[in-house]
C-alpha cells in the first residue's frame, strides 16, 4: 500500500501526538507516510512531530508560514509522490482503521469522502446544537450554490488516487477551510468519480470552531469560490458529470458513487 497521508496542523500542540501515535501504531506498512503540514504554528506543535520523526523516519514535518488549511494542504499535496494521497484532521476525529476503509474504496473511485450523515454512520454523543445547525446551514447553502449531491462536504477524512490529484491540483483555489467543496467541485468537473462513504467520526475536545463566526466567514469563502467558478470554471472538454445511483456495499455499510 502506496500512502501518503496529510495532517494540516495549526497550535496543535495538545492534540498532534496522540494522533500521530494512533495512526503509526494502525498503520505499520513501511511505504505509508504521515506529512504534518504546520500552518504557522506559535506553540509546542513542531517540537511534538519532530519526536514522533525521530522514532519514526516514516514521519515527515512541512512547516509553511500562514496559508490556511488549504494552502498547506496544496503545498503538501505536490510533496507527496505515493499511489494514494489522503488527509485527515490533527485531532484523530477520524480513526486510523476509517481512513483505511477509505483507500479500500478506491478502486471503485478516483476519489473517496467520509460522510457523518449518512445513516450507517457513527457518531459517537451528540455536537452543540448550534454547530448542528450551523453545518445544516452550510451544507444547504453548498448544495444550492453548487449542485453537489454530498450529505458531508466538510468531513475531514479525504482520500485520492495521485494520477488524479495530480489533474486537480493546478485548479484548486481555496486556500482556507473551503478546499473540501474546491476538491469536490474540480473532481467532479474533470469528469472523475467521487464515492462518499458512511464513517465512524469521534468528536474530540479542544475544537477552535466559533459555529457562528467562523460561519459567517465561509460563508464569505462560499460565495467567493462560487464567483471563481462562475468565471473561471474548469475547463473539462467534456459533457458535463451526470450524477448515477450506484451503490457500493463495504464492511456492510453503503456507500453512494456520482460520476
């Protein structure tokens, strides 16, 4: 298995290295790499990956100054040379045996996305209200601004085949926590295959998301990458992504395809 796996860290001093310890013990293959891309961190985040890389040389440390969640997720995506390119969030929300259920759907896929709202999803204990409603609100305005058919745009838990990241990559233009929707948007206008998968999601403590603040700041985001793609869109040479029903079936929990 071919993986190169991209944790955007910004002041994650308190959660990186448990994370990194969970995910290296999951996941002992030799040619798997965990890429920390630091995004101007102020805190104990660099000294933290830098312990965990002189344990494990399968560790590697991008520190970039501040670019958003997107930019140094771009900047990191063309350091990566494996088969397979996912990414995951600091705080192992996502559990390293559900970022692997992922790579296993890519031969159905180009690119595979972890859903929290899907039924056969888990989600252990219940979110704040108001970051309920608050996702409810952007979800909505996502598929109405865009058409994507995803219940989840926003789940933290990625993964691509690199032929075609590599086709995605120049077309990106989000560089803040946007870069979900982008990738959907690119993938799906180049006419690839995008599996969105029910996942096992473990709210964890220590979240910096001001639900209505932050809302209104992608919201913000939302409109000016829907004003990229109105007059930039991607050039695809093609008919235009018909969406289909098909239904791919793993570990006994269903997964949906649009291509």
């Amino acid at each position: 298995m071919s993986l190169d796996i991209v944790i955007p860290a910004h002041n994650e001093e308190g959660r990186i290295g448990r994370t990194l310890a969970a995910y290296r013990a999951a996941i002992p293959e030799s040619d798997v790499r965990f890429h920390v891309a630091l995004d101007d961190c102020a805190d104990g985040t660099a000294s933290i990956v830098s312990h965990h890389r002189s344990l494990d040389g399968r560790v590697v440390l991008h520190a970039y100054p501040k670019l958003g969640k997107g930019g140094v997720l771009m900047e990191t995506f063309r350091r990566c040379d494996a088969a397979y390119v996912g990414f995951v969030d600091a705080d192992c929300a996502t559990p390293p045996s559900e970022l692997l259920r992922l790579v296993d759907a890519l031969p159905y896929a180009d690119m595979v996305i972890g859903s929290r709202h899907h039924a056969a999803s888990v989600v252990p204990g219940k979110r704040e209200l108001v970051r309920r409603v608050a996702s409810a609100g952007f979800a909505l305005s996502v598929r109405r601004l865009f058409g994507l058919p995803f219940t989840d745009t926003q789940c933290g838990a990625k993964v691509l085949r690199r032929d075609a990241l590599e086709r995605v990559i120049p077309l990106l233009s989000s560089r803040d926590l946007l870069i979900d929707v982008d990738l959907l948007l690119v993938t799906r206008a180049l006419g690839l295959r995008v599996l969105e998968v029910p996942t096992v999601w473990i709210d964890q403590a220590g979240s910096r998301i001001r639900p209505w603040a932050d809302t209104r700041k992608m919201s913000a985001s939302l409109l000016r990458l829907w004003l990229h793609h109105r007059i930039l869109p991607v050039p695809t040479g093609s008919q235009p992504v018909a969406e289909t029903d098909a239904v791919i079936h793993l570990d006994g929990r269903a997964g949906r395809v649009a291509s």
